[in-house]
C-alpha cells in the first residue's frame, strides 16, 4: 500500500488531520468522542494508493489578488468623463424641450453602469478571475466580477432604450 499526499506545498507544514484532545472544559464522552473522529483513509480499489489530505476544491476567497493604484486611477478618469456627459445627457433629456423618457432611461441606466463596471474591471485585471478555467460560473458569479455582468447588462438595458 502506498500513501500518496495531494496537499498543496502550502499545506504541507500543517497536518493533514487534526484530533482535538479533551481537556478539563472540553471532556466528552467516549461515544462522543468517536463520532468526531475522521474515518480512517480508505485505498483507491484500482490503484491501491491511499490519498492523504485530499479536498474539494473551493472557490478563492482571496479575490482581490493585488492592489494596483495606478490602474484604479486609470479606470476611474475615463469612467468621470464618461459620467459628465452622461449627466449632461440626463439633464438635456429630462428637462429640455421636448421631454424625452427614453434618454431619461438610457442615460440612468449608463449612469448606474459606471461604478459597476469600474469596480469589476478593476477586479478583473488585478486577478479576481485567476481560476476561471476552474471554478467556472462561481467565480463570475462572486464580487467583483459579478459587477462587471451586471454593468455589461445595464449598458446593454442603455443601449435598447435609446432605440
């Protein structure tokens, strides 16, 4: 039989598996005791290699990876230029001659877009989709690049109203 260990090279320096001792505060009973205790690591029945430490995988919670000043500052300029025009937009549909509700829509729905897409692109180029190959829709699914879906769709929501 042979024992296989599948932890990262992070996990290494800690134990695969961790008994709590009973102390004066903590004594349990004996059955107790047993139930908490982790079933024994069974062999593969092809392989006969028993696997030690192995589990699922999750998504990252670390999404923020790095912190990128300058790019942060490169998103947010352009995204404050775009928001000026698009209030002078909603301004000029709102209360000029003739009303109009469809530029009153699409320039609240741009508006709104704004931060939503800033804040996910900033997530996506600082690493926030490191593991998408692996994790799937659970990590577009997760802040911060659940606002970038999010404001995708509200430009989209812009886009048709203005037609």
């Amino acid at each position: 039989m042979r024992f296989v260990d599948e932890r990262s090279s992070d996990d290494l320096d800690q134990p695969a598996v961790t008994i709590r001792t009973p102390g004066p505060r903590t004594a349990t009973k004996p059955t107790e005791r047993q139930a908490e205790r982790p079933a024994e690591p069974q062999p593969e029945p092809h392989t006969g290699e028993v696997r030690v430490g192995m589990a699922e995988p999750t998504v990252p919670t670390n999404i923020y990876r790095a912190r990128r000043p300058a790019v942060a500052l490169f998103l947010v300029l352009p995204a404050v230029a775009v928001a000026l025009f698009l209030v002078r937009a909603f301004a000029m549909a709102a209360f000029g001659n003739p009303f109009s509700a469809k530029g009153v829509i699409a320039s609240s729905l741009g508006l709104a877009s704004l931060p939503l897409l800033v804040a996910g692109l900033y997530g996506l180029i600082t690493g926030a989709a490191y593991g998408a190959e692996h994790f799937g829709f659970k990590v577009w699914a997760r802040p911060p690049l659940a606002y970038l879906l999010v404001g995708i769709s509200f430009v989209l929501g812009a886009a048709i109203a203005i037609r």
